[in-house]
C-alpha cells in the first residue's frame, strides 16, 4: 500500500465513523435547526434573523408535517407547509392522502422575510401537542 492509498482509506474510515455516530444521536448532527421526535419538535421554539432558513428534519421513524397556523403568523409573512401548500386548507387536505409527509430522515425548509412570531403544528400529531413556533427578530 502506498502512501496515498493509506491516507485515503484512514479518511474514508474517519468520515464512516462520524457519520455512524450521527445516525445513532441526531442531536449532534447540526444539518438541520429543529428535529422531530415521536410526537414533538426539537426544539420546539426557535429564535432566528429575517433572512435566515430553518431546516426542520424529521428524526424519527414516524411520519410528521411541518404546516403553519395560517392566523398565528405575521400578516405580511409568506404561508408555508411541508409539501409547498399555500394555504393551511390545502395542507390540512392534502395530509388526508399524506400530502406534505415528511418520513425519516426527510428536511422541509423555510426562509423567513419578515418579522414575527410563527406557530406551526404537525397535522397528524396536533392532537399530542407537536407544535412549534418560529420568533423571527429583525436583523
Ligand atoms: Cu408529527
């Protein structure tokens, strides 16, 4: 083995060896913001910039939605939902044949323009509490 050989297999086996670690604990892979659990958002509130995304991934083996409470958003604020719907009736109908699933290991993202306070549920889970809300602060 030449010593190339030998560097390229000892970087393969590192980076193997991370990204097993991460599999097991999600928690320290920082790829995503706020992660989803059985029947929760992790966290379950997040503080972020105008101008930031917010890359939600679901961790768990469970299905779940990222789907935003249309009245408990700021006015001027985009609607968003898992699945690119425009409206939370959309969303909320949609899920009926599993529209705006996110399944394990899956991400949703979001850039937030204007300033507020967003609240968003997982539709199948609203019943357990999985809802989340996003505080979007000025630059
Ligand atoms: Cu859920």
């Amino acid at each position: 083995m030449n010593r190339r050989t030998f560097l390229a297999s000892a970087g393969l086996a590192g980076v193997a060896g991370l990204a097993g670690c991460a599999a097991l604990q999600f928690g320290g892979n920082r790829d995503f913001d706020v992660g989803m659990t059985a029947e929760t958002f992790d966290p379950a509130e997040l503080t972020v910039s105008v101008g930031d995304e917010v890359v939600w991934m679901n961790t768990s083996s469970r299905a779940h939605t990222v789907t935003a409470y249309e009245n408990a958003i700021p006015e001027e604020a985009e609607y968003f939902a898992s699945g690119g719907f425009d409206s939370e009736r959309a969303a909320r109908e949609a899920w009926r044949q599993g529209g705006g699933a996110l399944d394990n290991g899956e991400t949703f993202s979001h850039t937030f323009d204007a300033p507020g306070r967003y609240e968003y549920v997982c539709v199948p889970h609203e019943m357990a509490g999985m809802v989340g809300t996003v505080v979007v602060e000025e630059g």
